[in-house]
C-alpha cells in the first residue's frame, strides 16, 4: 500500500469563538511564540514526508499565501479558495479536486495532533477501511463530544455535553478518494453530519487510537494552552 503524500487542510473557517483574542488574521494563522499556528502543522507534515498541502480555505483566505508561500520544506502548498461556506464536507470535496492521488489526509488549521500518518494510513487500509478516523484521548469529553467503538469499528459519536475521560474525534482523516461517491451530492453538507454519522457501525470507516499531543487552539483558553505546548525549538 503507497502512503499517500497529500493531505487537505480545514482553513476557511470563521474562527468566531477566537475573535476577541485573534481577530486580524484567520484562526489558523493565530501567532503561537512568534509563528502562525500552521507553522507547526507543515512542520510536522514535512516530517512525515507528506509533499503537497492543499489549503480549503475561505474567511480571509487570501492572507494564507502570502504569511507561508507556495512551498513548505519542500512541500508544495496548493490553496482552494471557496467563494462561499461550503460547510467541512463541501470543503473536502472541494479541496479534493486538487488531490493527484487514490488516497489522501484530511486536517483541521485549527487543530495540533501528533501521529505516524503512515501506520494510520496502514491501518486503515488493513481495515478495507475507506475513511480513517483518528481518535484522541482527553481528560474531559465535555467540549467535543465521545466516539464509541468496538474493535477498530466507530459505533457512535455522541453529542457535546458528558464529562470524564474518553476518545473524541481528533479531525484527522484518511480518506482514500472511492470513499467520495458516499458524499453527498449538495454543494454545502457537514462531512461530521452527512458522512462519518451514516457511516457507524460499518466497516467503511475505522476508528485509530495511536495518538497524542492533541490540541484545539478554537477557544481562548487553548489557544493560550498553545502557547506553553508548542515552542520555537519545534521549529
């Protein structure tokens, strides 16, 4: 199985919950010790030998090119600009339009995960899974809701509003580009909503725990989490 070498990034969101902290750029360009956000991120896709990046972006879209270029520690940086919400569903298919290979990644510019992209790649695919859902464990599910799972099967994704310990989808997908024709056909859908949920209990998506160091810089308070996790050494 090739790991694929090109992952879609969420970046054209209204970052409204942020906006009295970050409002002169988009979310994912909020400064972290002095970098964009992002910075991180294409640090971390550099490491693992990921090639292209394509941008789904949207609110202020344009300032993305011009805070990180056209190339990234020799990855290529492909921006798609949506004239209009499209929702993260109408995103991906969007943005997916500009992906070359079978399969690809998909992420989140507001979020930090660390994982070998190439073992979840094989782990999805050992599933004949056709989307890969990486999980993360957090201390609260509070804020974003649990995944339950049986195996590496999703059974559930429950809604905001439990508490304690437990997995939480993370954002981070493995998509390989058959899984698209299950899309569905509007221009604007929630890929959460209109695709994962209708997709539990079966074996077209897999559920992958090997994760860590997740981090959601959505809300002021880790936003500011952020500042103390990610430093200038991980440059």
């Amino acid at each position: 199985m090739a790991v694929p070498e090109e992952i879609v990034v969420l970046a054209g969101g209204f970052g409204t919950r942020l906006r009295d902290v970050v409002s002169d750029v988009p979310k994912p360009l909020a400064p972290v010790r002095g970098r964009p956000f992002l910075a991180y991120l294409l640090d971390v896709f550099a490491q693992q030998d990921l090639r292209r990046v394509i941008f789904a972006t949207g609110y202020m879209g344009e300032i993305l090119p011009e805070a990180l270029g056209r190339t990234w520690r020799g990855m290529e940086l492909v921006y798609v600009q949506e004239s209009e919400p499209l929702g993260t569903g109408g995103a991906i298919v969007h943005a997916a339009a500009s992906v070359m290979g079978d399969a690809f990644f998909v992420a989140n510019g507001d979020t930090f995960l660390s994982l070998d992209y190439a073992a979840f790649a094989g782990f999805s695919a050992a599933q004949s899974a056709e989307i890969g859902v990486a999980l993360a464990k957090v201390p609260d599910v509070g804020r974003y809701g649990t995944v339950e799972t049986d195996g590496a099967r999703i059974e559930r994704f429950t809604e905001k509003g439990g508490s304690g310990p437990g997995f939480i989808n993370a954002g981070t997908y493995y998509v390989r580009r058959t899984a698209l024709s299950a899309f569905p056909q509007a221009r604007k859908f929630s890929f959460e909503t209109d695709v994962l949920a209708l997709m539990t209990g079966s074996s077209r998506m897999a559920a992958f725990t090997g994760t860590h160091d997740f981090i959601d810089i959505g809300v002021p308070e880790d936003y500011r989490l952020a500042q103390s996790c990610l430093g200038a050494e991980s440059a």
